[in-house]
C-alpha cells in the first residue's frame, strides 16, 4: 500500500506534552531524539515507488555490525517519492539514542520497487545486488543529551531511477543527507513542589508545548525550538498560577530557569 498521507516540514499550532523527568544533563550521559524524514527532488515521471523495511544508524566509528542500531519507531512501506517534492516530507522513524557520535546512517529496502512512466506504464526497478545490506549514508554527527535532532533524507528521484539498455530501470538512491539540530529545551524546579504544576511553553505564534513538574518539583520540557517564549505555569484551581515571558531558548542548548517560585496564598 502506497503511503499518500503528506506532512509539512514545519508544523504550526502543534501542542505537544514532552515527558518531565529529573534531568541528567551533567552525568555525560542521557539521550537525544532523532527523526529521519524524507523529502524529494521532482523527476520526470508519474511515480516513483520505493519500499523502505527498515532505518538504522550507526554509532561510533567505523563499519562494524554490531554498531548498527534500529530505529523503533518505524513507518515501514511503499512511498511514492514523488509525493513529498516541493517542500514536502514525510516521518520514516524516530527513536530515542544514547548520547554520542554517530557516522552512518542505513535504509533498508525491500524489492516493491517501481516506477510509472508519463505513458502510464508501471516497471519494476531493480535493486543492484551490492545495495542488498541497505543503502548506506554518512552523517558524521553528534548527539547531546535532551536535544531533538532531524535528518532529511533528501532523494533525487531523476538520478535514482537509472534506466537499463534492455528498456528496464534499476534503482540506485541518489541521497542528500541534512542533520539539523531542531530544538533544545527548558528545565527548573518549582517551589512548593507539592503544587505540581502543569507547565505551558508558548510561542509568539501561539504554538505550544507543555509537560508537568514531577513529585520533586523537577521539570524538563524537551523539543522548544530556537526562540523567546511565554512560559505559563497552571496550578489547581488556578490559586498559584505563574507567568514568566521572554524567555529565550538558543539552538542545541536546555535553559535552566533555575528555581521558580510560585505565588502562594
């Protein structure tokens, strides 16, 4: 079944709950969220169909196998390339890594590939036997604890799809990779913790993320993307509400608003 459904690269009025947990930025260890998503240079055809099975990375250094991890968040099946030209893209997986460098990165396929012609002819592309263990992609990025990371997988459909003297078509992925570091975060404490707080992060657009504090009054909200924001806090009752604004997040980096008290009666 051919995946049709379309998602912006940017999304607005997204409202996103992130998990709130006691942080562990200064440990050097942690985890980072990746999204792999895909996107496409138009080609002249109608379609131009490709199975994705499976996207792994690569931790360290190196090509060994048992450095190959397999994101498990993953939207496998048919995608017709030419549906996410023009700005367009869709999620293929996500996953939650150690912290740490990562080289490579691995699609892959399975062997329901085509392409349909302008005439409306559909034919089979055959995959070269030497892209069997996967289409293999170098990144050459690192991870940092609590920063939300996105890699576009950016394919040339018109220097994917290679045609044979026979009038067949063999498929050799043409891709350009992008790793961006989208977003950073907030994280403080709340005094009285036995308020617990629900914790609004809100853009001038209006877009916005939230999480609670936990029982310790801890709280980390992850994926704000760079920008200055209003960050609202929401008790029962509404008794010890509290508004901060112009609060600044950089990219790549968790603001610590350090201790936030709140009003009490």
């Amino acid at each position: 079944m051919k995946k049709k459904i379309l998602f912006p690269l940017l999304l607005s009025g997204l409202v996103w709950f992130s998990s709130c947990d006691s942080n562990n930025d200064d440990n050097g260890t942690g985890t980072a969220r990746m999204e792999v998503r895909m996107t496409d240079s138009p080609g002249d055809y109608e379609e131009v169909n490709v199975e994705i099975e499976s996207v792994q990375i690569h931790k360290g250094d190196g090509d060994s196998e048992d450095g190959w991890l397999t994101l498990d968040d993953i939207n496998p099946g048919v995608y017709n390339l030419l549906d996410f030209a023009n700005g367009r893209d869709t999620l293929l997986a996500s996953a939650e890594l150690p912290v740490g460098h990562i080289s490579q990165i691995r699609l892959i396929l399975g062997d329901d590939n085509s392409v349909k012609l302008k005439s409306g002819e559909e034919i089979a592309l055959k995959t070269p036997s030497g892209q069997t263990s996967g289409v293999k992609l170098q990144l050459d990025a690192h991870l940092e604890d609590d920063v939300t990371y996105m890699v576009l997988l950016d394919f040339d459909a018109a220097k994917s799809v290679v045609p044979k003297g026979n009038g067949g078509y063999n498929l050799k992925p043409v891709i350009r990779t992008i790793t961006q570091a989208i977003a950073g975060g907030i994280k403080g404490k709340v005094t009285p913790a036995e308020y617990k707080p629900g914790i609004y992060v809100i853009s001038a657009a209006n877009d916005t993320i939230g999480g609670f504090a936990n029982d310790n009054g801890d709280f980390l909200i992850k994926g704000v993307p760079a920008g200055t924001y209003t960050v609202k806090f929401y008790t029962e009752n509404d008794l010890h509400n509290l508004t901060v604004e112009n609060i600044s997040v950089s990219q790549n980096q968790i603001l610590d608003m350090g201790v936030v008290e709140l009003p009490q009666e």
